[in-house]
C-alpha cells in the first residue's frame, strides 16, 4: 500500500463541528430546504452498497475542507441534513470498504467523489493539467509492476484535483421556467439538427465574445436566427452533462470535444457556461431552453449513460467506481476487469436498480427541472442488455416505457454497441426512432455510384418500411442522416476519399476507413473550378436527398454552408477551428447558396405533408383511376418492375400522391396535398426521363433543380406529361405533378 503525506486538501481537514441531522434518504443528491423547525440547510443522500461508512465532505472558497460523518443507513442510502448548507456550497465525498479489487471491491478514503446526483459541478479549478494526476487514480498508477497496478491501493488525497459537486437552489427565482410552453412537435414534422454547444457558438460574429461558446452563446438572438432561417424544429445537442477529459488527449495537448466521457448525469457541462460553475449554469442552461422554444425548436441532448468517464481498470477514481465498482458497473468473471460494451474501457451495470434509478431520475430531471424535449442515447444497445444479450425487454426499455413522465418525449436510439448482437437497427420498440445508419449508407452509395442496384435506396427514400414496420411502428422510426457528428462533414465527403486524422495524434489510425465517400475526382481541397462545381452539385443532391425522404431528416450544424474539417473524421479531441463553425463561409456566394437551398427544402417540407407522412405507403391502387400512393418509375417513364429493380441503374423516379394521405388534420378533415415526381440520377451523363402520363398527371412544373446552383431565380419550367426531359448529370429534379393541362 502506498500512502501519500498525510490524507489532506488543504491542511489537515477542519474539525468536525457542524450537527449532522438525520435527514431523509430521499430524494438522492443535495436538497437545499427547511429543515426541523424551519432551520435552512441541505440533505444529503447518497446510495452507497456494501460501503462502511461515507463521509461528506464541505469545500470553503480557499479549498480547506471540512468532514462530516453521514451515519444514517435507509436501504442502503447514506444520509443527513447539515444546517446552514446553502446554494454554492462545494461538497464531495469519502467513502470507507475494503480494498479487494480481486473481487471488485474498490474503496478507498483518499479519494474525494463526486457526488452522481450533483445538479451543478465546479470543474474549472484543477483542470489545466499536461496529464491527469495521479492523486485521482484509486490505484498507484506508476506501479513499477504494470500488470498488478490496479491492485496496489494510492492513500494519496485526490481532493484538490477533481471536481466537486455545487448545492444548487431547486426553485432558485429569475428563471421563471414556469411560463415555459414546450413546442411539442410531431415526429413527421421534426427536421433536427445536431450541433455542438461550443462549436455552433465560439466563431460567430453576431454573438458578443463573451458569450462565445456557452449556452447563452446559443440562447443569443443571433445564433436563434440562423436556426429559424434553416427551418429545424429540434436542435440535438452534443453531450453537456458534465464530462472529463481523458488522459491520454492531455498528455498530447488535447482535450476531449464531443464530450462523451460523461461524469455527472445531473449537471450541465460547466465549461460550456458564461456566467460561473457554482450553481450559476444552471439557470443559464434553464434560459436557453426557454428561448430556443420561445423560437418553436426544441431541444434534444445526446445523452452518454453506456459507460462513464473512469475507463476501466486502470482509470481514474472520480466518482461511481469509489461510491460502489461492483454495484454501478458490469464486471466480468475476473472481477478486476470491466465488461466493455462500448469501446470506452466499462459500461454500466444497467440492469441493477440503483443504476436504473440513476438514469431515470437524471432524464426526469432533464425533462422537468430544466425543459428538454428529448434524448437521443449513445450506445443505445448496451442500455438494452441485460445480463449478456441485447434484449428488446429488458428493465431499461420497460421502464422507459411505462414511465409517465419519459414515454412523452422524443427518443433516439442509437440501435447498436461494440458488443457481440450489438447491432440492432430496426429492432427498438415503439415509442423509440432511430438513427438509420443503412440510410446514410445507401443514400452515400448511390451518389458516389456504388450501389449495384436500386432496391435498397428506394426502402430509404420511402420511410424503411422494411425495417420499421411493425409493431404500429411509423415511418419516423427512422431518423435519416447522411452526415453526423463522427465521420466526414458533407463537404469533406465529397472531397476526400481517405482521413486526415494525423491531427489527433493516434498515427492516422483512429477513425473509420469505410467513409463511403467520393472526392469528385481529386483528392482534398482544390482550386479546380470543374471540380469544385462538381462537388457543390453533389452536396446539393445530398442535401436535397435527405430533405425530401420520407422519416426525419437530420442535418449536422454547418454542412448546410460547406463546413469542412479538412478530412478528418474522428474529430473528437479537437476543440478549435478544425471543429468550429466558420461563419465566413456564408459570405462566399457558393456557400450562401447552399444554405440558401437547404432552407427552401426545409420550408418545401413544412408546406407539404405529402413530404412528412405519418404512415408508411401502401403502393396499392386507389380509385377508379388506379393511382397509387407511390410509384416508382424509370427513365422511359414507365413503372419499375421486379427486374428494373435488380438491374443496375442510376436513373429512379418516385411519384409521391398527395390524393391518398393517411389520416386526418387537426378538424378531422382529409389530408390533401399536390403530387410530386422526384427524379434521381447519378450517372456521369445526362440521361432523358420520360414524364408519367395519365393517372399521375398531366403536366409538371420543375420545383427543385440541383444542376442549378442557385434555385427560384429563373421561371420554373413546366412540361406536359409525356415530354422527354433531360436531365443533367448528377442531379435531382423535383417536379411538382398537375392534373389539369398547362405547359410546353
């Protein structure tokens, strides 16, 4: 056993003189409230099984701490009322058990917890460090013997290293979160859009610079309006629970960006906060909320509850891994070792109830205390493990579903993990989305020119009907995305072939190699003027792809202006330019125009319910007519057979009827809406498609033309039914189809 000095922060720890009351042992976390006799202060409770004894630990402005002993024992819950603990308070605690790491017993006294149910989290002191020290490791981590070293026990104190918990004021006044009025947008209307807090906020112009990457940077007018002219209903935010930075992105100068290595389920990121990090980005997080939703957007996290920042065995000691290792994370037969489902080094123990009850009480805080809207889960299928297999019933799915409070809100899974049976899109049950990976791919390949036929693209652009129906699943199960926040942006996809991710300091050896991608035929950045038209068409038929599919599109923060990060694609320790959004893009026309077009599409969708149906098609023939509610056709304007469907090709029309809608508006009258014929053609070449006659329609008036780099400046051209028209190569036409006769 190592011993480190003498066990202090600061000094030896102050005294024990504050009365601890018995308090109660619910609810988990810091209250600050009127104790017995109307006396103010704080309950602390804190599950802790299997522990001896746990100590709370009181932090003043200059660091000197003061313990307190929590000896009441409910259910395994420690807990007490300390008087006269207000709002701002710093605390941590110290937990007592025995050392056993061979039979995964991990406590150890020394090391200062951070409390799971912390609201707030004071991280800014002690962070600016090379390498994480070793003061917060459980065990001693230079142990000249590498391969016991998680069993050699560090007395060393942690406390003046890692972060503490902030008591916060549950009703603090000045938010007036109760005049909040939630946007509730339907699924089939949703068009999301996935940003960094940080990265959408820290460039841009129109937000004064000390709001810069914070939640106030994003609440800022400046940042809402761009969000409004795009026309997204949800904005789904990187993770902002509290989150730590990996010892190893130090040790090379980096830092963790995405920020899924998440410490504190309860708190929002206090780096990501202009106004403090005791207790003051709270509120501060409250009032973006409110005013993204005052804008009619909503706001979805990206919540990380897989695994937790303390890796694996040989990680550090923040917080779970010292309040109980063997009752919070999966272990295996060797009970040294962490089950690793995730890739990150531990994954949670989901199935026990104290980790179930973590993660519920944190999405029902999120909901009710500060106003989101939703969550799409990381990992989704390690959450629906239960001992081994991936099991659509297991504990957490049922939870969620018969949860008053969480089955009313947006939920995204992401249906896999890195476990074996880890893969699972299409198999969450109803009330879950999903984010449709097989989309992103077919969509990818059909435009680079890879897909062998068209069989798979046209499940995609109609909802993945193959996939999401059953179960009275719809097609906004499917959350479609061609980019996301790993892998190229939309302009890097279509400009380099390989990563550059020799930046991130791993040898170019972290990152996917199958990018699905295509440079357009030179590969990264050029001045190429035949080249660079090439490439902003192919970024307007992607974008123009996924806006006009059927599920919920997902756009990420900037490809709708040509972001790039120079081709890296595992972008997740760089936290500068390579990441953040350069606003002076939009001042290029190119760019501009871009924008312009993602903007129209989101507005065409808005305006058109035939563009968002809230059921899968049916393809059978409706009225005397024989119109069916979708079609498909080829360039010689006749109906694809079983055999056009097999055969290469890279010309496919989609009629979509807006005759035969499903359901009914908000009155209870009929959903009626014009028909469209979407046109996609990959080829290198112009190709003529013939125009589908009687019952589709008599004429068609060109809506959307990706050939053009600007859209609506010209007259649209309308043709009659029948008319043979070219279309340019590597495009997409979208025409509007009429009934009655008009045109050329």
């Amino acid at each position: 056993m190592v011993t480190g000095g003498d066990g202090r922060s600061d000094g030896t720890p102050q005294p024990d003189h504050r009365p601890v009351w018995p308090g109660a042992p619910t609810p988990l976390g810091a209250r600050f409230r009127a104790g017995p006799d109307g006396v103010a202060g704080t309950n602390f409770a804190l599950w802790a099984g299997g522990a001896e004894a746990v100590q709370l630990c009181l932090f003043d402005d200059d660091g000197h701490e003061t313990r307190c002993p929590l000896t009441e024992l409910t259910h395994e819950i420690w807990h007490g009322f300390v008087p006269d603990v207000l709002p701002g308070q710093r605390y941590g605690y110290r937990v007592h058990g025995r050392w056993d790491p061979w039979t995964g017993a991990r406590w150890n006294p020394a090391k200062l917890l951070l409390d799971p149910y912390a609201k707030a989290v004071d991280a800014v002191r002690g962070q600016d460090y090379g390498a994480l020290p070793a003061e917060v490791y459980g065990h001693v981590r230079d142990w000249p013997e590498q391969h016991v070293a998680d069993t050699v026990r560090d007395d060393r104190d942690s406390a003046p290293y890692v972060p503490k918990g902030v008591v916060v004021h549950d009703d603090a006044p000045g938010d007036e979160w109760s005049e909040d009025r939630r946007p509730k947008t339907p699924w089939a209307d949703s068009v999301i859009y996935e940003l960094h807090v940080k990265g959408f906020t820290k460039l841009h112009p129109g937000i004064p610079e000390e709001l810069r990457g914070t939640y106030a940077g994003l609440a800022h007018p400046a940042a809402i309006d761009h969000l409004v002219r795009l026309g997204v209903t949800a904005v789904e935010l990187l993770p902002v629970h509290q989150f730590a930075h990996e010892d190893h992105l130090l040790r090379r100068g980096l830092r963790n960006y995405w920020g899924y290595n998440s410490i504190g389920y309860f708190a929002p990121h206090a780096a990501y906060a202009a106004s403090g990090s005791t207790g003051q980005q709270v509120g501060e997080f409250r009032r973006m909320v409110r005013a993204l939703h005052d804008a009619g957007i909503e706001v979805i996290l990206d919540v990380v509850y897989n695994h937790t920042a303390e890796a694996n065995e040989l990680g550090p000691m923040l917080s779970l891994r010292g309040i109980d290792n063997q009752g919070y994370y999966r272990l295996q037969s060797d009970a040294r070792r962490y089950a690793d489902y995730t890739g990150c080094g531990n994954t949670l123990h989901v199935v026990r109830p104290q980790v179930l009850r973590l993660i519920t009480d944190s999405l029902r805080y999120w909901v009710t205390e500060m106003g989101v809207d939703g969550f799409r889960f990381d990992l989704a299928a390690a959450l629906a493990r239960s001992f081994h297999d991936v099991d659509m019933l297991s504990p957490f799915l049922a939870v969620i579903a018969q949860d008053p409070v969480l089955r009313r809100v947006k939920l995204i899974a992401e249906p896999w993990d890195v476990g074996s049976g880890g893969y699972q899109v299409g198999a969450f049950p109803p009330l879950w989305t999903e984010w449709n990976d097989r989309y992103r791919n077919a969509v990818r390949d059909f435009w680079r020119g890879a897909l062998p036929d068209v069989r798979d693209l046209g499940y995609r652009l109609s909802g993945s009907s193959d996939l999401y129906a059953w179960g009275g699943r719809r097609p906004y199960a499917s959350v479609n995305f061609v980019t996301a926040h790993d892998g190229f942006t939309l302009r890097d996809l279509v400009t380099y072939e390989h990563k550059r991710n020799e930046g991130n300091g791993e040898g170019n050896r972290d990152g996917t190699n199958d990018n699905r991608s295509w440079n357009c035929g030179t590969e990264g950045e050029t001045t190429d003027p035949a080249v660079t038209a090439l490439r902003r068409r192919q970024l307007r038929n992607l974008l123009t792809t996924l806006l006009l599919s059927t599920g919920v599109p997902m756009l990420v923060a900037g490809d709708e202006f040509g972001r790039t990060q120079g081709g890296n694609n595992n972008a997740y320790c760089q936290d500068g330019p390579v990441s953040w959004l350069d606003w002076s893009l939009l001042e290029e026309p190119g760019w501009r125009s871009l924008f312009e077009l993602a903007s129209r599409l989101t507005a065409l969708r808005h305006a058109h319910p035939v563009l968002r149906r809230r059921a899968f098609f049916s393809g059978r023939a409706h009225g005397a007519d024989g119109l069916r509610d979708l079609a498909w056709f080829t360039a010689g304007g006749t109906e694809m057979t079983e055999r056009d469907w097999y055969a290469p090709s890279a010309t496919v029309g989609m009629y979509l009827s807006g005759r035969d809608i499903p359901g009914r508006d908000a009155r209870g009258e009929p959903v009626v809406d014009d028909s469209f014929l979407a046109v996609l053609h990959s080829g290198e070449g112009a190709v003529s498609f013939v125009l589908p006659g009687a019952p589709w329609a008599s004429t068609y008036e060109v809506v959307v033309d990706t050939s053009l780099e600007e859209q609506g400046v010209a007259p649209a051209a309308s043709y009659r039914a029948g008319a043979a028209v070219t279309v340019p190569a590597r495009t997409v036409l979208l025409l509007r189809a009429n009934s009655s006769p008009a045109g050329v």
